[in-house]
DNA sequence: TAAAAAAGTTAGTTACACCAAACTTTATAC
DNA sequence: GTATAAAGTTTGGTGTAACTAACTTTTTTA
C-alpha cells in the first residue's frame, strides 16, 4: 500500500466530479465529466486514465466511470473540505452563495483537514454558544456594512443572556448530543 | 495596459520570496530565491525570465533583482492575504503557529480579495465586540478540547458585561479610530 | 592578479495538463 | 439493419514549471 501521496488540485476536481454526477445519474459518462469540469473531453481520458492507475476509478475505454471504494473515500473528504469552506463563507463571513461556491471551490486543494476540522467545530461553536450565534452574527454584519462597534453591542449582552436563559430551561429537559468533539492537536 | 491576468501560484512565491529578502537585504540575489522557494538555481533564472516580461522585477542577467512599483503592489497584496490568513488561523481557530504559517503559504494563492478583507473585518470585530473578544475565544479552546459547551457560557457572559463597562469608561474619555470598513458587496 | 569558489545561465529532459483534429466505437434513427 | 449522430480515443502540439549537467560570469581569496 503506497502511503496514498496527494492529489493534484485538478485529479481532485475530476473525481468531484464523477462523484457529483454519479449521485445524480447511475452511471457516469466521460461528456458529462467534460462538461462540469469545463475541460475537452479527450483531456478526460487522460485524466481517467491517470485516476484509474492510482485505484481511484475504475475505467476501461468505451466503458462507464465508477469511482472505487478508495476514490468514493477521497472524494467524500473533498466535498467535505468544500461545503464545510461554503458554510464559512455565507454564515460567518456573510459572502454571498456564489462567490462562496467559486471560493470554495479553490481553496478545498489548499486546506489541510486539521484547519478544515477546526472549521466545522468553529462554525458549530459559533452556533450553539448563547454569546456567539445568530445575535452576535447580527452584530458582525452591521460592523460590516457601517462601521459601527463596540457602543451598540449592549443591546445585544441583553439578547445574549436572554437567549442563555432560554437555552437553560431546554438544556434542563433535554440531553445534549455531541459531534465534532476536536480534542488538542497531537 | 493589461487587465493584469492572474499570477500562478508559482509566480506568485517567487514575487513573495523577492519582496521578502529585498526587506531583509538590500539586494536580492538569485541563490537567496532558490534557497526560500525551494527550487533550483536555474529555475529561478527561468522565473526572473518570466516576472520580468509580465514588468514584475527589473531582471538583466548577472544584475542583481529588485521589485518594480507595479511588483511591489502585486507582492504587497500577497503578502497581506498570507498575514490575514494566518492571523485567523492562530487567533480565532487556534492552530499553532506552524501549521497555521504552512497553510497560509498554500491558501494564499486561492483566495479572492473580498474573502480576505472579510475575514480581517471578522477578526477586527471578534477583538472589538465586548461578546466576541478574548472570553468568547476561551469558551471555543475549551470547546475544541473537551467538548463543553453552552452549560458554561453564563460564566462569560459576566465577563463580557464587566468588560462592556470597562469599554464604555474608555468610550467616553477618548475618540475612535476607523479601519477597515467594509460596506456590503456590490 | 591569477586561481578557485560561488553565483548565474543555457541546454536538454521530464511531468503535468490542456487543446484541436482526426479517427474509432457505440448508440440512435430511419 | 445500415446510415448518421454522439461519444470516446488517439495523435500531435502547446505552455508551465521543474530538474540535471555543462557552461559562463562574477566574486573571493591567496
């Protein structure tokens, strides 16, 4: 077993591709892998080609495209780092769906799946803690569009503890489940 | 003049490493770039070669390398999307300072302007907003580490109203400063 | 200042990833 | 069931970016 050496950021985009594709049709074909990656299709027999010797799809000429069990894994983690990225876009830093897709879309080659996980507990934290969630995203995004800070966040300290209380009497009926439990990095 | 298409991630180190070591040293040599981007020496002559035709670096061969105005722009720019990066990475997702400066080097080369101004208005409004701040920080360490979460944010929501007040006692003596103020995406 | 070392360049090669054009195979239609 | 269209492949060529090895220029040192 070769210790898996990384993919290129195109190799990538071409198994997300199939990926996609096979989840919205049975079969994968090499025109529509063309099409969504935006390449001539003889440039996806190579890439097929090249797919297929690291066990990454399985590819005969003239036959249909399946990703492996291998390519399904590796996939599966590049659509992970790309959603998780377009969360993060949209919810916290208020971009809007498009560029957020386009962005992720480049930067999900880039992050390592520390920075990724880190992410995803982020954007979680951001959602369950009473100071951080939806009011203070309220905040933030007036920040962003006139500059205003510190004097109003007041009224929001009010909303926080509002919603803390709020949160107490759910958290005294119902047990918690946890996910993404991210310890200290080793 | 050009519309200044994209740099490649490669040009994008080389112009990097240049504006660096101009600031360390007063002339940069071709040895230095090979040493910090890693490459060698005569790839970096090919590199030269090719900032020089795009009116990047002032480069005659055997001459020593400097940035030209429009260079300096470009490799400011990058300079400041990798300290942007980094900054979120070791501030708000509390990755170390190394891995935190690796990822920087590759994100730095997929990531658009308004993401990067974004998410240094994101992190300027965590330090300003008496919510977000230090204390909120705390709250996601431990959430990262064991898992805690709203059960314990009360606590800082003291913190946060005591520093509300120390904030305003501050507000009142002296004036504000803007930066960064970014308005809504046209 | 002449020899040696260091720095820089050139030439030739490799790998990746793309393209257009020509060709082959498979599918569709009449 | 054969003609045609669509899909897929092969061939040959481009550009980028790296390498090694051989060479030239510059700098250092003795």
């Amino acid at each position: 077993m070769s210790p898996a050496e990384p993919l290129s950021a195109n190799m990538e985009d071409y198994l997300e591709a199939i990926f996609h594709i096979s989840e919205e049709k049975q079969a994968a074909r090499a025109k529509d892998i063309a099409d969504r990656v935006q390449v001539n299709k003889s440039s996806v027999t190579g890439a097929l080609r090249s797919l297929s010797e690291k066990g990454l799809v399985n590819y005969a000429p003239y036959d249909i495209i399946t990703l492996t069990t291998k390519g399904k894994v590796l996939a599966t983690e590049i659509v992970r780092r790309h959603a998780a990225l377009k969360e993060f876009f949209v919810k916290i830093l208020l971009i809007d769906k498009i560029e957020a897709e386009e962005a992720a879309c480049k930067v999900e080659h880039a992050i390592s799946k520390t920075i990724i996980d880190r992410l995803i507990n982020f954007v979680e934290f951001m959602e369950i803690c009473p100071r951080g969630g939806k009011a203070w995203l309220r905040g933030f995004r007036r920040h962003c569009e006139n500059g205003d800070t510190a004097n109003r966040c007041g009224d929001y300290i009010t909303a926080c503890l509002e919603d803390l209380e709020k949160r107490k009497r759910q958290m005294a009926s119902s047990h918690k489940t946890r996910k993404h439990g991210v310890s200290s990095q080793k």
